[in-house]
C-alpha cells in the first residue's frame, strides 16, 4: 500500500487544483490554496512544466494552466474510459434507428475532436475516425459546444480563431458566428447546413452533465442527397434521447471515479 501522502500524489493534487479553477491559477493563490511548503511548490511547479503538464499563462505573471501533455492525457482517458463501450453501443442504437452515422465529440482548443463513431452502412459518407478534429466554427457539433461556453471564453475562442471558408455557406463572419451561437443556444440544438462539406449536412444535440453543463456532443450527419436538412431535422428529438442517455454514462463514469 502506497502512503497517503507522496510527492507523485502531491503532484496529482495540484493538477486537480487547476483544472477545478477553470482558468490560470496565480502563484499567490496556489501558495494559498494549496497544502504544501512553498519551496516544494515553486520545485513541483518547475517540473510539472518541463514536463509539458502545466504551462505559464501568457500575458499573466507567475500564472499556471493546464498545458499540451496534460490535456491530452484527458482526452486519452476520455477516450479510453470504461464507459467507452456503453457510449458506443448507444451510438449504435442511434446508427440503427436513424440509418445515417452518428457521432459523439468534445471541443479541444478551437477544434471538435472525434471521441467515437458509428458509420451507417451506406458507400457515401464522410471517413472521420475518432481522434480526428475538425473547426468548430463550422461543424454542427462545434458550434453547438461553442455556443454553450460561457460568454467571455466564447468570445476569445472565436477571436483565436482564423474563419476560412470551406464552402459557400461557411460563415466566416466573427459577428454572424455570434448570433448563430446565439440562436443555437437558445435552441438547444445546431445545424450544419453544408458548412464544412459540400452536400454534408449535420445536427448537433448537447451531452449535459448535472450541473447543467454541456461536456460533449452528439449528431447525425449524411448527405443532402439521401438526406436534405428538411428529414435530418426530424432526427432532432431521437439525437436529444441519445444525449440524454450518454450524458448518463458520463455521470457513472465521474461517480466511479470518486469511488
């Protein structure tokens, strides 16, 4: 049996402090907040940054976020947890009942990463294995995962972003792309209406956590021409049951995780 309290165990502990904060940690607050001798802190700090686990804030003094390796470990662990098969049997269900391929992403950085797949069986579709990324600002899923952030991290999202055009319907106006997250948020539901891909469109349906977060999302896409938007809209309330139903495995995942 390992003992309570470790430097590795240290470590992870202050991780978990800033990934809960949401945003850059000072050090004045981390020397605060945190249990721990203050030299042992700035030495855990240094390393945990060699390490590509924790990176200074740009533009912020002695500020911590999460860094690249960090952030990958999440998303290998999201990827890889053992609610994987459940999410992807539900997803199958969804491939099943709408004929048409359905998939669940999560937003990394500025773009949407593929968490998982299910190809309907048709020989027209769009190959996106998971792992794979695509903008967000012109993906159904993307845009509904921007849409539900909070005002300022939207805001600064979009900002860091370069809106290039995919297509003609691409919307590549900073100030349209804020009202259409506008509405999506409003609606609770996000169309990509051949934005990324010529003769693709897409619906987007959010995975909520408890506290009413939006974590991940779920959508259909096919081609307009075994699909047009008009019946891929009738999807809309299967894809939310789906959501509702994944966000499920989400939440035993965090209480097993707890225990």
């Amino acid at each position: 049996m390992l003992p309570a309290d470790t430097p590795t165990l240290r470590a992870f502990a202050l991780l978990e402090h800033i990934v809960n904060a949401g945003d850059a940690v000072s050090l004045a607050d981390l020397t605060r907040d945190v249990d721990m001798p203050k030299t042992s802190l700035h030495r855990m700090l240094a390393s945990l940054e060699a390490g590509g686990f924790v990176i200074r804030e740009p533009g912020q003094r002695n500020a911590y976020a999460i860094g690249p390796r960090l952030a990958q470990l999440g998303l290998g662990v999201m990827m890889h947890a053992g609610a994987r098969r459940l999410r992807h049997a539900i997803l199958a269900g969804l491939v099943d009942d709408l004929g048409e391929t359905c998939n669940l992403t999560m937003l990394h950085d500025t773009d949407v990463l593929y968490l998982d797949r299910v190809e309907a069986a048709w020989p027209l579709r769009l190959d996106l294995k998971p792992g794979a990324r695509v903008p967000a600002y012109c993906s159904a899923s993307g845009k509904l995962l921007l849409a539900m952030l909070p005002p300022d991290e939207r805001g600064a999202l979009i900002r860091a972003m370069k809106l290039v055009r995919h297509t003609p319907n691409t919307i590549t106006d900073p100030h349209l792309l804020e009202a259409e997250l506008d509405r999506i948020a409003h609606n609770g539901v996000a169309i990509d209406n051949e934005e990324f891909v010529a003769g693709i469109v897409c619906i987007a349906a959010p995975v909520v956590d408890a506290n009413g977060g939006c974590i991940a999302a779920v959508a259909v896409h096919a081609p307009v021409s075994r699909a047009p938007l008009s019946r891929i809209l009738e999807f809309v309330p299967r894809v939310r049951e789906a959501a509702r139903a994944l966000a499920d495995t989400f939440r035993h995942a965090d209480h097993d995780a707890r225990w």
